[in-house]
C-alpha cells in the first residue's frame, strides 16, 4: 500500500511585485491537494481533494507527513520553497517527483504543465496564476470560488498527467516549432534497499 499526495499552492502576490525571485515572498493563499491511497498494483483504492486557506494551513502539514511520495509540478522550485517558512517541519525531506523536473532533465527546458497535459491528455488549465492572484486580492464569494476551482483543477490534471506517465512511461508536448515530442520518463517507485540487498544472495 502507497499514500500519495498531489499537490499544488496559489500566491498573494506576483514575482513583478517583490523584490528578487524568492517563493516565500510571496505569501501562500491556498493549497490544494489530492491524498490517496494506492494497492499493491499502483491503483488507487481511496482519494479526497482537500483545500487549505491561508488562516487554514496549521490543519494541512499533517497530510504532508507520513506518505510515500509527494507530487506535483515546478513544485520543488516553486511550491516547496513558498511553503517553507509557513511549514513546522523539512518539506525537502519528504519523498518528492516533481513532473517538471523530470522532463527539464530530459529536455533541458521548462516545459508547462498546460502544454503536456494538452498534448498528453487532450485536457486543459482552466485559468491562469496571475488571475489566481487577481482573485484573492477581489476576495469576494465568487472569486475565492474561482480561486479554489481552479487550484483543484490543476491539482487533478497534475495526477492525471502524473498516472499517464507512470502508467505508459512517457508524456508529449509541442515544442516551439509546434513539432509534437514524446518524452520517456520513469516515475516509478524506487526499490527497497533492503529488497535490493537480499536479491544479492
């Protein structure tokens, strides 16, 4: 059995809006997340989506702890380092794959969430962060509405985009000439220590 938590935050304020390129600056206004337990096949037998405002945040590291991965996208750039300061403990110590990552490794740029999961999976951001921003300065009924919705959606095409790539071992995107590329990538769980030391006898 795997516990596995996909994540991702929206900020109080633009980069353009502080000085230097430092997350935490930012101010977090909301974290998202989707927590599931996984079988021994990798699939899922029990998930939730959970939101935590920023007044909300003491209730959220607990979700954080004791799982087997956490994953999510530029979030060992961006996320991780915006929660730090607000986190009681090391968010880098826990299990983490950064699907971003993973492809800038392959690449050796920065490729969007929305141009994978598009190419991948035929789905699409609904929103952008800099209206993410928008609304939580607004802060009314609606746009904290719009706000969460569109922080769980990403957190849902990120799992998506996350199970393809697990299950088929690669993802697709466009490159600048809108050439379609298939990237490999290897977002398996790696083996235990100790079953690697006895399989040496």
């Amino acid at each position: 059995m795997l516990t596995e938590v996909i994540f991702d935050i929206e900020t109080k304020k633009l980069f353009d809006e502080i000085i230097g390129f430092n997350p935490a600056d930012l101010g977090v206004s909301l974290v998202s997340l989707y927590k599931r337990t996984l079988n021994e096949n990798g699939r899922e037998i029990k998930g939730e989506m959970l939101s935590f405002w920023d007044s909300e945040l003491p209730s959220l590291w607990a979700h954080f702890s004791n799982v087997d991965r956490i994953i999510g996208y530029n979030s060992i750039h961006f996320d991780v380092p915006a929660l730090a300061p607000l986190c009681p403990y090391d968010l880098k110590k826990i299990p983490h794959l950064d699907i971003m990552d993973k492809l800038k490794e392959k690449t050796g740029f920065r490729v969007g969430l929305n141009a994978v999961a598009s190419e991948t999976l035929g789905i699409t951001k609904t929103d952008n962060g800099i209206n993410a921003v928008l609304y939580w300065l607004e802060h009314s009924t609606s746009s904290l509405k719009k706000l969460k919705e569109y922080c769980e959606h990403d957190v849902l095409v990120t799992k998506e985009v996350y199970d393809y790539g697990r299950t088929h071992g690669h993802l697709k995107y466009k490159d600048k000439w809108n050439t379609p590329r298939t990237i490999t990538v290897d977002f398996s769980y790696p083996m235990d220590p100790l079953s690697q030391q006895m399989g040496l006898f």
